[in-house]
C-alpha cells in the first residue's frame, strides 16, 4: 500500500497498529501492541505529542474458522475492542471508521455505536465481494455521554470483577433492570388447579374461540369417548396370557376397535 499526500499535510501524523510486526512504511509511524491495553494507547497519543486523533481507521478481522456464528461474534467482539481504545484516542468531533461482519446482531452493534456517535452509517464498498458478508461502518461527530470515562480494564482478566459494579458511578454505571414476565400471584403454567376455583360458582364449561384443527390427538379422544380401546391379550409360548397393551386400528370406512 501507498500513503497519498495531501495538500499542506505536512503536520499529519498516520500511527498504526497492529499486533504481529509490519513491514516498514514511508510516513506511517507503527507500534507493535495489543488494543486492549492501556499503554497502547498512551503510546499514541504520545506520538501525537499529547493531542487527541481527528481519524480511527480499523480493518482488523479474526483468523475465520468457517463457522459464521463464531466469526461474526469475535468480530463483534474485535470490534468494541477497537471502539474502547478509540474512545481514549479519538478528540470530540472525530470520525470512527471500522470493518464488521453484518450478522444477526448487527443492530446491536449499531446502536451501542449510536451512543458514542453521532451518525452512524454502514457501508458495503465496490471493493468488497458481494458474497462477503463484510461491510464497514462509519461514525461520524464523537460525542461520548456526559461523564463518560474511559476505561480499558477487564475484570475477569484483571481478577478485580465485582458482581455489583460498584466501582462504576454516574453514566459510567448503567444496569438494566430485571422485569419478570407475568405476575407471580397468578397462575403457574407449570401447575394443575381445580376447575372449581369459585366454591359458590358451579363451574361451566366454556368452548375455545378457534378449537384445534385436525390435532394429532383427535383419534385418540374419538376412540377414548366412544369406549373403542381395547386391550389385546398377548400369548405366551405355552400358551398363557402374559400382558396385555391397550390397541386400535383405524379403517379406511371410519374408525372401529381392534
């Protein structure tokens, strides 16, 4: 690849990153590191001598396994990856631009970028293959919420993780409430109750709206109604009953006993 310049860009600073090494290119600062980490990006914003990115490209992509649900995930995952680290990089107002894997939990990603950004735009360009399911988004004006402090730890890694998130405070620390479904006093549908609930209401029975149509039960509870099952008594070799199993048969004129 080819670095363009641009018109009076003398002062433009180009800073990638990358975990494996990279061959060497003209203009183009690199540094070996991990984005997850802290330090790389102190390392950038050092090579910016203090001053916050206008631009956060990342192309980055998993090793693909062939099984897509896994691959759009750890995409998903690179992903957020890429967007914490912008977060302590990026000046308000900046761009984000990133490559995903539009999978069934695209939404989802579209709208936790929505809270950093914005406008957020996906884009499928003529270089990408139409049976790919790559495509890129671009977040355009960083506005983080009001408060927001980044942060790069990981709990479960850093073996520091509080089920109660007590070291989040303000927006940093939002929990969505747990809303059970139905009302616990009413009934279970895990339980059988009487059909006489009222003890001064006689119970009445009342046909559904819309019965089953052709269920696979119906001859069942046609031939039970009618008295039709049988048992048929099952012969032992010196000729003495043994059990016997309830049976049916069904003709081609209708229903009979067997």
């Amino acid at each position: 690849p080819r670095v363009q310049p641009l018109p009076g860009g003398d002062g433009v600073k180009i800073v990638a990153v990358d975990l494996q090494a990279m061959a060497p290119l003209p203009g183009v600062i690199q540094i070996q590191g991990d984005i997850t980490k802290v330090s790389t990006a102190q390392e950038i914003v050092r090579h910016f001598e203090g001053q916050a990115a206008d631009l956060v490209v990342c192309d980055g992509a998993p090793d693909v396994t062939g099984l897509h649900d896994i691959d759009e995930y750890i995409q998903a995952q690179l992903l957020l990856a890429a967007l914490n680290i912008t977060t302590h990089v990026l000046k308000p107002g900046g761009t984000f631009v990133a490559k995903i894997f539009r999978g069934q939990d695209v939404s989802l990603l579209y709208s936790q970028l929505k809270i950093f950004f914005s406008e957020v735009t996906c884009a499928k360009p003529r270089s990408s293959r139409n049976s790919s399911i790559e495509a890129f988004v671009v977040c355009c004006s960083y506005s983080p919420p009001d408060g927001y402090v980044p942060n790069m730890s990981n709990p479960l890694l850093d073996h520091c993780y509080d089920v109660n998130f007590n070291q989040l405070e303000g927006p940093n620390r939002v929990i969505v409430p747990f809303l059970a479904c139905g009302d616990l006093s009413a009934y279970d549908s895990d339980r059988t109750y009487p059909l006489q609930l009222d003890p001064e209401k006689e119970y009445s029975y009342t046909p559904p709206a819309q019965p089953p149509i052709s269920p696979p039960y119906q001859d069942a509870c046609f031939l039970k109604r009618n008295n039709l099952l049988v048992r048929e008594r099952e012969q032992t070799p010196a000729g003495t009953p043994a059990s016997s199993t309830p049976t049916h048969s069904l003709g081609a004129e209708g229903r009979s006993a067997a």
